[in-house]
C-alpha cells in the first residue's frame, strides 16, 4: 500500500511538472515532442520509482476489475472498492447512501423552518427514543401546562391559544422524529448490507463512525434546546437558543451530510478517470483552488447560523447599505472585542455579507480560471453547477433580508447553503487524485 502511494506521487509530481500530455490518447507524449523529452520524463518516472516492489497481499479492502458507473478511460480499471459482490451491490448501497445524504438535507430544511416558526421550544422534555404526541384533550392541556412554565410563553407568547400551541408543538415534534426514522432508514439497509457481505471493513469503519455522529447529533439538538428553556439574564431580553449551540448544530449536519455523500460518491465512482495526463494535469491545478473554496463555503454557512442564533437578519434590512451607511456603528463595542464576531448584532451580519460576496467572487474567479485548463466534461458541469447555486444563494440571501427574513425564504436560503457545499464536495470528489492502476494506463514507457 506505501508502495502505491509513492509512485502515485512520483507520477503525480512528474506530471506537473512535464509537457509529456496526451489530449485523447492513453499513452505517450503530445505532438511535436522530441525522443530526447520522452526519454527524460520515463528516465525521471524510473529513477523516483527504482527500488519499489509491488507485491499482492491479502487485505480486507476489495480489489477487482469492473467498470465504472459513470465512464472510463477506455477499458476497465483495477479500482479499491468500498462494496463486493459485483456491480448490483454497488448500485444498492450507494442509492441507500444517497438517500440517507437527502434525508439529512430534509432534516436540515425542517430544521430552519422550526426555528422561523420558533417552534423548536415548544418540547420541553426530551428522551433518546421519542414517544407519542398527545392524543386527547387531556393530553393537550398537559402538554401546553408544561409549555407556559417555560420562558418563551412568559415573555413572547403569553396568552397564545392551545390551538396555536399544537401549531409549533406538531412542527417540534415532526422535526426530532423525522430525525429518529433516519436512524431506521440508516441502521436497516446497513445491517442488510453486512449481513450480504457487500460492506469491506473499511465501508464498515466509515459508517459506523457516521452512525455515532448522528448519535451524537441528537444530543446535540436537545443540548442546544435546554438553552432556550432557561430564564433570560437580563428582563427585556427575550428567551431563545444559544447562538454558539445552534452553529454547533447546523455543522454537525453539514459534516454528517458531506461524510455520507462523499461515501455514496465513492461508491458508486471509486476511482477518479481521466481521458489523457492533461486532463490530469489540469485537474490538479483546479483542486488547488477548489479546496480552499469549499472552507470558504463552509464558514459562510457557520457565520449564518450565528445571524439565525442572534435574530441578525431582522435588522439593517437594506442592501448593499446597512441601514444608511456602508459600516454600521457599534461594530466592537462588546467587550472582550472577540464576542462580537458572535454575539453582536451589525458584526455577525457585516461578517456574513463580507463572506457570502467574496464566496460568489471565488466561485466566479474559479470558474473562470477553469476555462484556461484542460479539464474532463463532467468537472465543468460541476464547475457550471456550484456558479450557479452560488448566484442563487446569495439571490435568496439579499431577498430574505430585504423581505425580513419570511419563512418560506429563511428555509429556501438555508437550503441553498447545503446545495451549494454539496456542490463543492461534488467537485473536490471528481478532482481527486488518480490511482496507481489509473495513471499506469494514461503513462506507458516506449
């Protein structure tokens, strides 16, 4: 295995630094090159590889030849497998993953209507396997008791009528059992799969380990409620859930979202192809802008929780100004100065624009550098895709705040942050690396 891994660098190091491309061959070198070039790139590939032996050894991941789903460079390809038992195995353990991944992104868009609705308090007790809702009138009245001893009935919804109660209490309660039957849809199939023998150990590992996180994420959930049950510190300050908890919770969903859907990628596309070295070569330039894209993203996705947890979006409802100026006052007039990129107000929404404009603008800057590079068809589409949901995201994020923040817009633009970090993982997933096996049959010696 160590093996591999070095002459996939030394092939991988070679190649970017080499002329010898291939636009639709699988071997050699471009037209025009000279004998004295081929021969020095292939001496250069044999002295970084010399003393390298490659032995068969049994192993628990599966190693097989079959084609990929989703093209080939020609023939098929020796590829690392997460799932045996052939093709059809294949296929159904990764529509399953990729079930499980829309199933999380539906939990993520019913949680952000639970907290435009501010419904998500209105449980007040909480345990791991859920249980009925009320049933009868009696029930009701119970339920509701418990609710008007919490803060939020006291100083938000005092008066509220048991009618308007089962309202947010029903959304509350769909949201966490929503939640409790992906633990069925997951834990079902993937015994299923064990029992079938389709699931490698590594497949095994990697699931297990994401099970646990969802585990967790539940925990989670109840851990950032019990925040907004508690009194208020100040009178005039209303009760609601802690901003850190809610950014806690929204990024576990989101590395929940993208373990499972890299997983299902990897599945059913185990091995990165490519039609000749330039495509490869041009893949790799790419990945290196691509990378820091997509934590970029993924903080512009953290710092909107914050604008959710502070209730930031009700305020300076202008754009591009926020209010009438372009910097608002106050920006640091928390105390440590730190606390203000989360708790302040103008901060967390200036923080947020900053990072949302200056996403769009790497977005477009990357999409534009991609026109200059030899890249496979189905990476510009990806490349086309993650432009186009970042326009839309930003589209939905300035409507939402210029219409403060109505609910059918606040879920839409949640949403459109998960899209587009899908997007992103979509893309770093086609750009990945060639393996030993895939490179051998795009550089073959004269």
């Amino acid at each position: 295995m160590g093996n591999a891994r070095k002459l996939t660098g030394a092939v991988w190091g070679l190649l970017s630094r080499t002329r010898v491309v291939s636009r639709h061959g699988v071997c050699n070198a471009p037209a025009g090159s000279s004998q004295y070039q081929k021969q020095q790139f292939f001496g250069a590939l044999e002295k970084q590889t010399s003393g390298l032996q490659f032995t068969r050894k049994a192993s628990n991941t599966a190693t097989t030849s079959i084609p990929l789903f989703q093209g080939s460079i020609g023939k098929a390809e020796t590829a690392k497998l997460l799932v045996e038992k052939g093709v059809k195995a294949q296929k159904q353990v990764g529509y399953w993953l990729f079930g499980c991944s829309a199933w999380v992104f539906s939990m993520v868009i019913i949680g952000g209507v639970t907290r435009l609705t501010r419904s998500g308090l209105s449980m007040t007790d909480w345990n791991f396997l859920g249980g009925f809702p009320p049933t009868d009138s009696s029930k009701w009245e119970a339920e509701f008791e418990k609710y008007k001893a919490s803060p939020e009935y006291k100083r938000v919804n005092k008066g509220m009528s048991i009618e308007d109660f089962k309202f947010i209490y029903w959304i509350e309660y769909g949201h966490r059992m929503w939640g409790r039957g992906l633990g069925v849809f997951f834990t079902g199939p993937f015994i299923y799969f064990l029992s079938k023998g389709y699931i490698t150990r590594q497949l095994a590992l990697r699931l297990g380990l994401l099970f646990g996180l969802g585990i967790g994420q539940g925990f989670v959930g109840w851990w950032m409620v019990k925040s907004g049950l508690e009194e208020p510190e100040s009178p005039y300050r209303q009760p609601k859930v802690s901003a850190y908890r809610l950014a806690s919770h929204l990024m576990a969903a989101f590395g929940i979202f993208s373990g499972l859907f890299w997983t299902a990628l990897s599945v059913v596309r185990p091995e990165s192809h490519y039609q000749g070295v330039d495509f490869v070569r041009g893949s790799a330039k790419l990945r290196k802008i691509a990378i820091p894209i997509a934590v970029l993203v993924g903080l512009t996705a953290a710092s909107g929780a914050f604008v959710a947890g502070n209730d930031a979006g009700h305020a300076f409802n202008t754009f591009p100004l926020m209010g009438d100026t372009w910097i608002p006052d106050g920006l640091l007039e928390l105390q440590p100065w730190s606390r203000n990129f989360f708790e302040n107000t103008a901060t967390v929404q200036l923080d947020h624009r900053i990072l949302a404009l200056t996403t769009l603008t790497s977005v477009v800057a990357m999409s534009l550098l991609a026109r200059k590079l030899t890249l496979e068809p189905h990476i510009r589409r990806l490349i086309n895709l993650t432009l186009g949901v970042s326009v839309l995201q930003v589209t939905l994020g300035i409507s939402t705040l210029l219409l403060y923040v109505p609910v059918s817009l606040g879920a839409a633009h949640q949403a459109g942050a998960l899209s587009l970090f899908a997007s992103v993982v979509a893309l770093l997933h086609a750009l990945r690396k060639p393996s030993p096996a895939a490179l051998r049959t795009l550089v073959k010696p004269l």
